[in-house]
C-alpha cells in the first residue's frame, strides 16, 4: 500500500481510525502515517477522542497540544461523558495539574506583589493604587469562574492598562518586577513537568 492508493479527504474520522487500527495490527506504516496525518487536521476529531488515540497509538506528539488545550478548559464543561472518554492516568494527571495551578492561582489573588518605587515623588499613593489595581485587575482574572486566563493575558493586561494613582515609572517598575520572579508564569511549569511524566507513561505502556 502507498499513500497514492487512499482517496485523500473523503474518510470519516471513523473511517481513518479504523485505517489507523488496521495499519497498527498488520505493522502498515504508510497506512498508520496516513491516517495520523489526516486525522491530525480534522475539527471534527474531539479533544476526548485524540486524547484517546495518543494513548492508544503511542502518538506523542500530540501529547503535548491536547493536554495544554485540556488544562485551559474547566473540568465541568467536559461533561461526564467527555470526562469519562479520557484515560484514566490523563484524566489523574489533568485534576494533578488543576488543583496545583488552582491553588497558586488563588495565592497571587490574595498576595499582591509589592510595588516597585521608581523615580516617584508619591511611592505611598503609588502602591495604594498598585494594590487596587491588582486586585480589581490581575486578582480577578485569577479568580474568574467562567475564563481561563493565561498568564500572558494577565501580563498584557498589566502592561496595556494605566492603573489609577500609580506613576508611569512605579508603575512599569512594578510589571518588570513581576516578569523576573516569575510568579505569574510558573503554571507554565507545572503543565511541563506533568507532561514530562505523561511522557514516560505513554511510551512505557
């Protein structure tokens, strides 16, 4: 079998799952490439389903998409049905990764990261208004029920809104302070890590 003897963009997801399953079985690699090529590029493949065919296929490299895309969704919009589609070591990993970035989540809210005094002739009226800016801003993109906001959201909010009774000077002081703690991008780390062990898992298994 060559990739010229299969009609491209006529089969069905199911269609191309079965070709995948197949290809699997009998060790046709033309088939199983073709069939994750096209199966890679369908909107109509779920996050559930791909999810499922990583695992099942050993298919790393969509490992990585999925699960960041599956973190940035609230578990209750998965449903029960979707929840229950997901192998159970992602679906143990995935609440993992939620309630460690849930909790930081909640920490920066409450904690705001101090003010940085530039060259400032009123640094107290400053970080008063650094504090409110915070928590009527970044706290509450933290804290927000319904959004996930990515910590590159929360940054660019930072830097594109004037904060009231904060100097231009403290008030970038400040937004270059939270870059380099890194607080706000730390998340990015604890999807990494969990992936990195999502990895060994997958190709172990």
């Amino acid at each position: 079998m060559s990739e010229s003897d299969i009609s491209p963009n006529k089969e069905s997801v199911s269609a191309l799952v079965s070709l995948l399953t197949m290809s699997t079985v009998f060790d046709v690699s033309v088939g199983k490439s073709y069939a994750i090529s096209q199966l890679e590029t369908r909107p109509d493949l779920d996050l559930r389903t791909k999810l499922q065919l990583c695992y099942r296929f050993k298919i790393l490299p969509w490992l990585t998409p999925a699960f960041r895309e599956l973190v940035s969704l609230p578990i209750k919009g998965l449903g029960p049905m979707g929840i229950a589609k997901i192998p159970a070591y992602i679906l143990h990993a995935l609440i993992q990764v939620k309630h460690q970035i849930s909790t930081h989540r909640l920490t920066l809210a409450a904690v705001v990261p101090p003010t940085m005094a530039g060259i400032c002739h009123t640094p107290l009226t400053c970080a008063d208004g650094w504090e409110t800016g915070w928590t009527t801003g970044p706290a509450e993109m933290l804290r927000h029920p319904d959004t996930f906001y990515s910590s590159w959201d929360i940054l660019a909010q930072l830097e594109s809104v004037e904060i009231p009774q904060v100097c231009s000077d403290c008030q970038e002081s400040s937004v270059v302070n939270v870059k380099e703690t890194g607080c706000l991008l730390m998340e990015d780390g604890f999807v990494e890590d969990k992936l990195e062990e999502l990895r060994a898992w997958l190709m172990s298994h």
